[in-house]
C-alpha cells in the first residue's frame, strides 16, 4: 500500500526518478500522537499557514482549523483529523537520502543549518525553529528519523 | 483504519476557530491552546495574530507618541486606544528592547482602570485589561468586550524600546476567518520601519509613521507658542 503511494507520488509528480530503492519511512503514529502532532499544532498549525486547507502539508485540530466543520471549537483531536495530520506529515518525510534529509526535517530550520527554505518566515525572517536543538524540532526529528520509536 | 484515514484526506476542512478567552493563549496546543504563544509580533514571539485571524478589514489602534529621548530609570506610559468601542476587538501587547532585555511593564490595578478599559466602555464594567507574565516577558492584553483603551506603565533601561501590538477585529462567526487584523512594531526612539514578511504578515497599517508625524506637529507647536492639544 505504502509502494503503491509512493508509485502514485512519483508519477504524478512527472519527475524522472531514477529507478531503484527508496527508503520508505518507518513513521511511528503512536510518536506522531504523543510528540509530534502537540509540536505541529503549536507551531505550525495556524490559520495562515499549515492550518490551510489549501496547503499539502496541513494539521487541525482543537483550537485551530478543524477538518470537520460540525466539531466544536475545543473538542479534542479527533482520529480524523489525527488521521490526515499524520498522513500529511508521513508523506512529507520521503527523500532518496531518507527521512533525515526529508523536507519534513529541512524546511523548519533555517539554511544555514541545512534547511530546505521555508517561505512562512516569521516576523522578523527567522524560519520555524532557529536552532536545531530546540526540544520541539527535536521531537520533529527523533520521529522522522526514528529515534524516539 | 486504513478506510478512515484516506477518509480523513478526501474530507476538506470547512471552518476555523479563534480564541475567544484570554487563558487559552496559554493553554497546550493540544488542548487548543496557544502552547504558551501570545502572538504580539515582538522578537521573542515571531508570530502576531495575522498567522490566525485574516480576511477583514484592518482595524486601526492609535499610539499616542513618547517623548523622545527616554531617559532610563523614568517610569512612561505608553496608550494604546481604538476609536471604534462599539466594536469589540482583542488586542496583544509587549513591550522589550532591542538587547532583549524587558524593562518593567505594569498595567493600573483593576479598581483604578478607567471605563475605556473596561468592557463595554462601563465604569462598571469588568477589567478587560489583563497582563500574563512568560519567563521574563510581560504580555498585555485586551478582552474583546467593548473597551477601547489601554494604558502600560514601563520603566526606561536606557536601550531603545520596541513596542509590539497585535489586534483582532472579530467578524463576530467563530472563526479566525473574516477577522480583521491590526499588527503593529515600532522601536521608540525610531531608527527605521520593521516591515513584516512571511505567512505572518499582517494587513494593519503601521503607526510609526503617524506617530513620529505627531511628535512632529506636538514639537512644532510647542515651539510656535500654541496650546498643546494632544
């Protein structure tokens, strides 16, 4: 199933990839619910930016956008919207150098420390996290990696 | 499972939420909380109340300006106010400097805060000014329920000032959508406008500007003889 959507990513992307191994992402959603999607909601969810349902990459839940209109503002998480975060995010991790080199880990950080760019700078044109040892972009990390599994 | 959570891509999200209580700013994100972010738009936050709330129409504070120079030790007060009161709006304040150390903030004890401050514009009203101390930082803020003034004593370091305010004007639906956004920084004294960038970037309009203008006309009458009328 995970094969059959990285073969869907690949062909629609139109990219010429060259045929071979890809190291498909071993993501742990019992570490995306407990570490990962606290840290998204904090950080990245926000209306104008990943809580957008025009963006790939998009997370809801309480207090931000919520995927189903009908739940109240403050119920909590609900699988779906578990669901679509953790999908989102999962496929965000592929990368022919692995998860470690993913956009999912690069586009937080700034380039300087290997980041891939982030348009959404802040207000002052620093990117999510400035340091790659803040404890959220680590929670980031160690689940993308694996680490924390 | 595998049903629902390809259920949960093909769903599209048809509406957005806002913070209607001040304490939810603090409260973990899980919960639907700010995780501890205030969203004033100062150095230490990143983000303003534009990286939610967007859509409307800007909303419009006034600072009245500061002297200039601020000589440390010298308690100021620095007034924030709205001309619409009719109109609720919620706003996010700081105060820092540019060495990012924070100079003592105080708001008026809530028996002394003037009707403007309180909601509905009613001497009986309830504060609807509060201030939330994080680590070392001191945010104030103002409920969206009717006041349209705000006034913060701080204390001069001798370093500049960067005065960071963010306000929403709530459509009134629920959502972060549709609600116009004021966001405003300015350093005092002034040495250049901060233009906001990014997905925070907010629709008010800056105040630096009117400000300086005002201290500009304020001096200039002082100067010609007239009454100042500020």
């Amino acid at each position: 199933m995970r094969f059959a959507g990285l073969l869907l990513v690949v062909v629609t992307s139109g990219c010429s990839v060259t045929p071979g191994t890809l190291d498909i992402p071993n993501a742990n959603p019992q570490v995306f619910e407990d570490t990962v999607y606290p840290v998204l909601l904090a950080d990245c969810a926000f209306n104008a930016c990943h809580g957008n349902r025009d963006r790939f990459f998009s997370v809801f839940g309480p207090g931000r956008e919520r995927l189903d209109p009908n739940t109240a503002e403050y119920d909590p998480v609900t699988p779906y919207e578990l669901a679509h975060s953790y999908t989102r995010a999962e496929s965000m991790l592929y990368d022919e150098e692995g998860p470690g080199f993913s956009l999912f880990v690069r586009k937080p950080i700034p380039l300087a420390l290997g980041g891939a760019g982030h348009k959404g700078d802040d207000l002052y044109g620093g990117t999510v996290y400035s340091s790659i040892d803040d404890p959220h972009y680590l929670a980031l990390y160690r689940w993308a990696t694996g680490g924390a599994q | 499972m595998k049903l629902a959570w390809i259920s949960a891509v093909l769903l599209a999200p048809a509406s957005a939420f806002a913070f209607s209580d001040p304490a939810t700013f603090a409260d973990t994100a899980i919960n639907g909380g700010g995780g501890g972010r205030y969203f004033t738009g100062s150095r230490a936050e990143g983000y303003s109340c534009s990286a939610c709330h967007q859509g409307g129409p800007s909303t419009h504070f006034v600072v009245d300006p500061l002297p200039n120079p601020l000589v440390a030790g010298t308690q100021y007060k620095l007034v924030v106010h709205w001309t619409d009161p009719t109109t609720p709006q919620a706003l996010q304040l700081e105060i820092s400097t540019t060495t990012g150390a924070n100079p003592t903030v105080s708001i008026p004890a809530a028996t002394a805060l003037p009707a403007e401050s309180r909601c509905d514009g009613s001497p009986t009203g309830l504060p609807a000014v509060y201030s939330v101390d994080v680590g070392t930082r001191r945010i104030i803020g103002v409920e969206d329920c009717g006041a349209s003034r705000v006034e913060v004593s701080f204390v001069a370091t001798g370093d500049p000032i960067e005065v960071s305010i963010g306000g929403v004007l709530g459509n009134g639906d629920g959502t972060a959508n549709g609600d116009g956004v004021f966001d405003d920084r300015f350093r005092w004294p002034p040495l250049r406008q901060q233009s906001a960038t990014g997905c925070s970037s907010g629709g008010g309009t800056s105040l630096l500007v009117p400000a300086v203008a005002l201290l500009l006309v304020s001096r200039r009458r002082r100067r010609s003889g007239q009454l100042d009328t500020k």
